[in-house]
C-alpha cells in the first residue's frame, strides 16, 4: 500500500492547485440561447472543464478508498503512517473545501449568467425601440424626400423662369446693360433657359439629402430658387459657354454640375453654388477674366491642387496613355489649326514642336496673363464654317478670318470657302514657318530659343473700301469667328492701341495687329515679314545695337524682303512668288549652321559676279556693226549710271556722259567710278524699298567718314556674308559690336587679316576670282526658258551666247532703263539672268554644291 505514495500525493496537489483555475471558468448552459455565438461556445468549455474536474475527484476518491481498504504498510514505521494518516486527512479536508468551493462558484456563475441575460434582454428593447425609431425618421425623410421631389417635378416653378430675359434681368446693372453682348453667353443662356427643367431638377435633385438632414423646408427651398432664378440662369449659362468641352469621355461641364465629388462633402449645396456662381460682379464675367474666374470661383472644388491648365493637363494623362496635353489640344482645335511640318533636323524635330506648340504658347510665362484665355475660348468655339483659323509656327501664331476674305473687290486673293482657306493656309504658313527655320539655323546657340514663340499676330479685320470691323460689329452673333474668337482680345481696345500704320504693337512689342495687310496675300505676308524681321533685330543681331546713322528704313527692308524673303528679287528663301524663275521662292532651305549658310551664299554670289562680268564684257565691248545697227558705242551710255553718296547717306545716281563711257574698258574702272547698271536704277531713284540683286552694281559709293546710303549698303552687306559670313561679315558691318564710327574704320576692321585695303579692292578681288574661272562653270540644264533655250546646256559660252542676243533684243526695242516694273520684266537680259540664276539654284541643291567643277 502506498507503494508510490509521492506520485499520488503530486497528483492530488496538482488536482487541488488547479481547481480555483479550473472552476472560475466554468459556466452553466442555462438561458444559453439568450447569448451570442461566442458567449455560447465559452460556457460550453466551462462546462466541459467542470465535468472534467469531477472526473478527476471521483478518481481520488476511489484512490483514497483503495488505500484505507488495504489499511497501513506494517514495513513502515509508526510515525510515517501517522504522518501519511494526515496527510491523506488533509486531502479529504481540502476535497471537502474543493467541493464548496465549485458550488459557490457554480452558484457565481448562474447568477452572472442571469444578469448578463437580463441586461441582453434590456439592449434588445432598446434596440428595438432605436429601430422603431429609425423606421419612423425612414417613413418622415421619405416624405420630406417625396415632397422635395415634388417640387423639383412642378413645371410651375421653372415657369419661373421665362421671366428671365438675357437682358436685363440677367444683368441688371446699369453697365452691363449697355454691352451685355460682350460676355458672349446669349447662345448659352437660350438653350439653358428653353430646357431649363430638364437641365436643371437633376442638378438640384443633388441637394435632397442634404436638405432633409438641415432645418431647410420645402417652402424655403422653393422660394430661394424662385428669388434667384436670374443668378442661377447666369451660372447655368456662363458654365455651359466655357466648360462644355470633352476629354475623352470626360465632359467638364457635367463634372462640375452632375459629378464633383467636392461638391458632396461637407454638406455643400449645389444651390448655394449656383446662386454664389451667378452673384459675382460683372466685370468677372468677362471673357478676359476667364482663367481668374476659374482661380477664384471654381479651383476649390474642381481639385484645390490645380489651376486650370494642370487640371486639363491631368485629365487628358488620365485618358490618354500616349497623347500629350499638346497634342489633345491641337486634335480639339484641328477645324481651325493649321500647324506647317517643322523641317529642322530630326534630332531637334520632336523637342521644338512642343517647345513651340500653340499650347505653350498660350501658357507661357510670356503670354498667359493675357492671352491664356483664348483656350477656354477655341475649345468652344463653334467649328462649323466658322471662318476661324489659326497658323502656329515656331516663332508665331496668326489668328484670322477667312470671312473677311470672301469679297469680289479681292479678285484673286479672294477666299471664298474652306477649300481655298486650306490651300492659302499650307501656302502662307509653310512660307512663314520657313522664315523662322530659317533665322533658327542663322543665329547662335545662344539665341536660338529666344526666337520661339516670339510673336502673337491677329490679321486684319479690315472689311475692304477702308472699312474695319469696330468692337461692336465683332458681337454679332452671326459671324462666329468674329463673335466667338476676335471679340475677346478686345481688338480695338487700349491694350492694343495702334502707333503705326500696318501694326499696333502692345508693350513687350510683340503682339502685332494688322490693320490694313492680310496674312494671306502676297502684300500682306511681305508687310508682315517686314515687321517680323524689325522685331526680331535684337535676336538676329545678338543683342548689338545697330550701328550709329545705319538707316532703320535699310534694316527693316532689307533682311525681310531683299536677302531671305524676296518677293520678285534675288534671295535664298523667299515669301513671295516668283514664276519667272521657276519658283524659286517657294523653296525652303534648312541650313545646318552659320557655316552652311556662308557657303551657299558664297556660291551664289559668285555666280553673280560671274554674271555681271560677262554683263560688263558684253556692255563695254559695243562697237559699231553694220549687220547689228543696235550694237552701237552710243548705246553704252544709256546702258550705265553712276551711284555717290550725298551728306545725308542716300544714295544717288546719274548719268553717265558718253565721253566719259569711251575711257572705261575694264571691270576695274566700273568699281572704281562707282557704276551700276541702267536697268535697275534711275537718275530720280530714291526708292529705298526696291533693291535687286540682279541688276549689276559695280560700284560701293562708300564714304570715309559717315556712312554709305542705302542700296549700296545692302550690296557691300551680301557681299560681307559670303565673304565672311553671318557674324564676322553681317553683324560687324551693320552693329556696333566692332565699335568703330564710320563705314571706312569698320571695314578696315573687318579686313585685317586680309589683304584688302577698301571696299573697292575687296569688289575687286571678287571680279578677278570668278573671272579666272568662268571657264570651269559647270553645265547645267536651263530651267524657265521658253522657245530656243528651252533645251539648253548652260555654261560660261552659252550663256554668254544667251545674254548677247538678249542685249540685242532688249537694244532694239529701246529698253536701256527702268522705268517701270514692268518695263524691267521686259527686259530679256533681265528675265535672262533671273532664269540662269533659277537654273543654277536647282542644279546646286540651293547652292550647296559649288557652281563650279572639281570643287
């Protein structure tokens, strides 16, 4: 007995440790179905550990009977049975405590169980009571709901409505009725006020839950719409005008009446936004204040983050994975855009067209303060045989009206639908566009984007027979260029008050309105080529001033329309026509840097010396001829003048005595004296805006102190670049980068490293180069020639042959001046020359290659 008293003794201590534990966590399953799942499955493993401590009784108890049954171990002394006596007494004792113990805590529980089911049936009630509740605030917010819905339904209140009237219930102040046409919302305002129900109820529609949570009555609320029925017409249209455009399946206008967010939080009401919309002063309504009212009225709950532009900008990312903020808006605009190709090179191609895109334009730091409103505005102008177009170049933009060329006193420049527009937009923006590309490769790095959106342009809204369309006459509605577009840039406003004849310049000077030229003529591209070329002197002369008593007239004139963009006379790119020698102003040609473009005008102006060489042979070698009558030695002094520069620096010329012409044998002797040839200039010539370059002018007419005139000054200038090319020739001559006073110290300057004394050895010095090979002029096919020479090889002989029989020609018909223009046309050694020129240009590549074998 007791062989393994100590194990028994462990197990009935462990029994007894854990039944405080063990009976704690018991529960009874009473009322049980009263209780959450979870409060069912803790009583049950209450309860199992319960029936498992009794398990664990009852088996001490057998033990202990086992024990006393087989009674004490004799093997043992007395005094460790009356010590296991006492123990085994006091596990009985503490079974006896264990036993209570479980009751009371079994009794603990119960009474916890029935409090907890009572407060359980407390909650339920209460629950039962909030639901009750909830059901009857459900059944009063459905008929305040029903109620708010009613009204939004009745036609009564948006009969309302037809009290309004665009004026001058919509603005009622005294200023705004006077030109209330200005903010350009009459179309919206009719079609928002015809559908007004239909529009309207589902916008307030939004407001219903926020009403029936607020003290706001039925009453209230109808009465509110009916007080400000005008204000709310006025932010209903004003929306509708600017904002109803798409990007992609986004339409702004819905977004902000039917889907913002913003406009749901906080218990904003969409009344309340309407009435504020329509309730600001009515300065702000113009269409210049656009973007401002956007920043003030509408950023805040559109998206606080973002103006307008970025917003878009955003909006057409989250649309369109691969089409820039650039492109959408030239995509959306396409009906009025005509944007030429950029022909720079590849590499730059990409960069440019954004740097320069319309876009950028209207948002640069430059002009957005004043012209980034025109977005909103092409975005919603109307499309439709609008008249409309904009040409986007990288240095400008030119907004017109092909409406305004739809007229029989136009005759040929007449544009009388979109057809026409088309072919003249290609025409004159492809010309234009060349310009630009052409002084891009012109001047330095440095400078280069300096020439990018320089210029905004608006053609002229002259209706013919010197009648313009005044402000007034830009609002009416039936003309939607003039209505939708012209009429916000306030065209005849302070901003663009007019201080010259063909422009009005603002005061960064480069905003241009025409006044009288059209874009889209022959003219008026050449007055706006002009004004261009005035405007971009800082950039193209690197920030140098001109030289002192250079004439403005000479440098306005002449890089526009004499050198780059000659309209009927010599020039490597042109903005005019030019039949006669095959077009050759159609051409563009895209030099890769300052050096390509000495070089091409290097081989062009030798073939102009090469010209006027075999023109001075021909000329000086008159003799009498019984079989060529005309040929005669007393001709050749109609067919000289001699060019001087007076006190005022303007050139002069003058006839030529026949005494004197008798003395004159060489080419030497014609620079020395100053001569040029009849047939471009007259004795009473003081055109400064005529000067060709193919009439020869030997002479330079060049002073020692002062400063040559003006035809002479542009000779010795195309000279100096072919020579010496755009910066060391053209910048040194005309600016004061050298810093010298006259002509005589600035060219001694430029000549230094050359042996060169003066303008006149220099001249010289072409003459003899191109004279030593005239012999090696390439053969080339003739281009623009009619009749006998129209299959022609051109070389030194030939040419030579062609030229003496034009001279004949031209002798005996008596054409040894230029009296006219046309007269000058009929010159055949004139045109003759022009097509010899045209034929060279073609053959060379734009003078690329040398007019000259084996070089």
């Amino acid at each position: 007995m007791y062989k393994n008293k100590k194990r028994s003794i462990w197990l009935l201590s462990s029994v007894f440790t854990s039944n405080s534990l063990l009976i704690t966590s018991c529960a009874s399953t009473e009322a049980k179905s009263e209780f959450s799942e979870q409060d069912k499955k803790e009583i049950e493993e209450k309860n199992q550990q319960i029936t498992d401590l009794k398990l664990q009784i009852e088996n001490i108890k057998i033990k202990l009977q086992n024990a006393s049954k087989q009674g004490v171990n004799a093997s043992i002394n007395d005094n460790e049975n009356e010590k296991l006596k006492e123990q085994i007494a006091q596990l009985q004792e503490q079974i006896k405590i264990l036993e209570v113990q479980k009751q009371n805590e079994l009794m603990k529980l119960k009474n916890e169980i029935d409090n907890s089911a009572n407060q359980q049936r407390q909650i339920t009630k209460k629950n039962e009571a909030k639901i009750n509740k909830l059901n009857q605030d459900k059944n009063d917010l459905a008929k305040k709901n029903s109620d708010f819905f009613q009204i939004l339904k009745n036609d009564e209140l948006y009969k309302n409505f037809d009290q309004v009237s665009y004026s001058p219930t919509l603005f009622n102040d005294s200023q705004s009725l006077l030109s209330s046409s200005k903010y350009l919302l009459e179309n919206s305002f009719e079609q928002e006020k015809l559908k007004i129900k239909e529009i309207l109820s589902p916008i307030l529609a939004q407001d219903i839950l926020i009403n029936t949570k607020s003290n706001v009555t039925v009453e209230n609320y109808k009465d509110k719409i009916i007080k400000n029925k005008s204000k709310i017409l006025l932010a209903l249209s004003y929306i509708r005008k600017w904002y109803d455009f798409n990007i992609g399946d986004f339409n702004f206008r819905k977004f902000i009446l039917y889907d913002n967010p913003n406009l749901h939080t906080e218990n904003k009401s969409i009344l309340e936004f309407l009435i504020q919309i329509g309730s600001k002063p009515t300065v702000d309504y113009e269409p210049q204040n656009l973007i401002n009212f956007y920043n003030d009225n509408l950023k805040n709950i559109i998206d606080p983050n973002k103006d307008f532009f970025d917003f878009i900008e955003s909006k057409v990312k989250d649309k369109f994975q691969n089409i820039s903020v650039e492109t959408w808006f030239n995509q959306q605009i396409s009906q009025f855009l005509y944007q030429p190709e950029i022909k720079l090179f590849a590499s730059e191609k990409e960069v440019i067209s954004t740097k320069t895109s319309l876009w950028t334009k209207l948002t640069s730091d430059k002009f957005k303060s004043q012209f980034s409103h025109l977005i909103p505005t092409l975005l919603t102008a109307r499309n439709q045989n609008s008249g409309l177009f904009v040409v986007n170049t990288i240095g400008a933009v030119i907004f017109g009206n092909q409406k305004l060329y739809d007229s029989l006193d136009l005759g040929l420049d007449r544009i009388s639908d979109n057809n026409d527009l088309k072919i003249k937009l290609k025409k004159f923006g492809d010309r234009l566009e060349g310009f630009f590309e052409f002084y891009y490769n012109l001047i330095s790095k440095n400078f280069k984007d300096k020439l990018f959106n320089k210029l905004f342009i608006f053609d002229s809204l002259w209706e013919g027979k010197n009648s313009w369309l005044s402000q007034e006459k830009l609002l009416d509605k039936t003309k939607p260029a003039s209505y939708d577009f012209f009429s916000v840039i306030d065209y005849w406003g302070p901003s663009f008050e007019s201080n010259q004849q063909n422009r009005t310049l603002n005061k960064s000077e480069d905003v241009m309105k025409l006044i009288q030229p059209r874009f889209l003529t022959e003219l008026g591209i050449q007055n706006i080529i002009k004004e261009i070329t005035n405007n971009l002197k800082d950039i193209i002369f690197e920030n140098h001033k001109v030289r002192k008593n250079v004439k403005e007239q000479m440098l306005d004139f002449d890089f526009a329309k004499y050198l780059f963009d000659s309209r009927f006379f010599i020039g490597l790119t042109s903005v005019g026509p030019d039949s006669e020698i095959g077009k050759l102003s159609y051409q563009t040609i895209n030099y890769s840097n300052l050096e390509d473009l000495q070089k091409r005008w290097k081989h062009a102006m030798e073939l102009v010396y090469t010209l006027e060489n075999i023109e001075a042979d021909l000329k000086l070698n008159l003799t009498k001829n019984s079989n060529n009558s005309n040929k005669t030695e007393e001709n050749k002094a109609k067919l000289f003048l001699k060019v001087s520069t007076d006190q005022n620096s303007n050139n002069k010329f003058s006839t030529v005595e026949q005494s004197e012409i008798n003395s004159i044998t060489t080419m030497e002797q014609l620079v020395d004296r100053d001569y040029v040839s009849s047939w471009g200039y007259t004795p009473d010539d003081n055109n400064n805006s005529d000067f060709d370059l193919f009439t020869a002018f030997y002479g330079t007419a060049d002073k020692e102190n002062g400063i040559t005139g003006t035809f002479s000054m542009r000779r010795i200038s195309f000279e100096l670049l072919a020579e010496f090319g755009w910066e060391e020739g053209i910048i040194n001559y005309l600016t004061n980068k050298l810093n010298k006073n006259n002509d005589a110290e600035t060219i001694k300057a430029i000549f230094s490293a050359k042996t060169y004394n003066n303008l006149k050895d220099f001249k010289k010095a072409m003459y003899k180069q191109n004279k030593e090979k005239q012999n090696k002029l390439k053969e080339v096919e003739a281009k623009g020639f009619t009749n006998k020479y129209k299959s022609e090889k051109l070389n030194y002989n030939t040419i030579k042959k062609v030229l003496s029989e034009a001279l004949e020609y031209d002798l005996s018909i008596n054409i040894t001046s230029k009296n006219s223009y046309n007269n000058l046309k009929d010159s055949y050694f004139y045109v003759y020359k022009r097509q010899i020129f045209s034929s060279y240009y073609i053959a060379t590549n734009g003078f690329k290659d040398s007019i000259y074998k084996d070089e």
